[in-house]
C-alpha cells in the first residue's frame, strides 16, 4: 500500500498559540530555552534560543528521539516518551508531544531539573491540544497517512512580536 503525505498548516495564530505555551513552560520551569519541532526536526516554534542555531538543536534532537524510539522497540517497549541527557553545564530534556511533534527544553543547573520534569507535561498536553485542533481543522482524507506540518506566512513568523 502506498502511502500519501497530508500536509496540515500552520498559521501564524497557532505559533502565537505554542510560543504562549513555551513562554509559560519557561517562567515556571526556570530553563533557559525550548522548542517546537516536527519528527523530521523541522522547527515550528521557538523562545529564548538565542546562542544556539534551533534548527541543529531540532534536527539533532528529532534524530535522538528516533533512536530512542528504536530502543524502545527492541526492548518491548511502546515507546520512551522522554529523553533526557543532563550535562555539568547544560542540559536538555525531549518531550514527545505526539507521534510527529516534539518539545525540547534546554537548561541549565542541577536544581533545575526538576521543575523541568515537573512542567513539562503540562505544556505537552497544551501543545498536543494545539496539534489536534489543526489536525481537525483539515481532518479530510484517511487518518491513517503520514503527516506533515508547514507554516504559512513564514515572514515574521519567528520574531518576537505576537499578533
């Protein structure tokens, strides 16, 4: 059986939506950056990734959480639905949101993550709710087909202003 993609769009209100999302996950969790991206490592939003290129942290990140769900198949697991690689300086915790999206939050201290760990479902509950209301919002077609996530009006759409 071949497979199709079906691509869902992104508007510049739902990244409004998940920068939110990300900006309460960093006031509370106390981390320093975090990320939206696809399972691809395509960047989709972002806050506070200021010294890092978000799009090699995303590919990278996409590219871990792959193996990881490799792992996770070899030892009978359904999956792993985080990672977490804490360093002496910095640290990063990938979160999955769905099947397609992931959620990476960088930080750094020890003391820190916990409050990581503690928030971090929170915030993806809130972005898997995002990720379903545009999903219903093209749901059409055969549920079962890949998917991916493009963003409309890409002008502008990671600066720091929020319409």
């Amino acid at each position: 059986m071949e497979s199709m993609d079906r691509t869902f769009e992104l508007t510049r209100r739902d990244v409004n939506r998940l920068r939110r999302v990300l900006i309460e996950l960093l006031d509370q969790s106390e981390a320093d950056s975090c990320l939206v991206c696809d399972g691809a490592g395509h960047v989709l939003a972002h806050e506070n990734v200021n010294r890092q290129d978000p799009l090699l942290i995303s590919a990278l990140g996409a590219g871990v959480f792959a193996a990881t769900r490799e792992l996770a198949r070899i030892l009978g697991e359904d999956e792993f639905s985080t990672v977490l690689h804490q360093g002496v300086k910095r640290s990063i915790l990938m979160a999955a949101a769905t099947e397609e999206i992931l959620l990476v939050v960088m930080f750094s201290g020890e003391n820190r993550v916990g409050l990581v760990k503690l928030y971090t479902p929170a915030a993806v509950d809130a972005i898997r709710g995002i990720f379903e209301s545009i999903k219903s919002r093209g749901a059409e077609g055969d549920p079962s087909v890949d998917r991916n996530f493009v963003l409309k009006e890409t002008a502008d759409i990671f600066s720091g202003s929020q319409s």
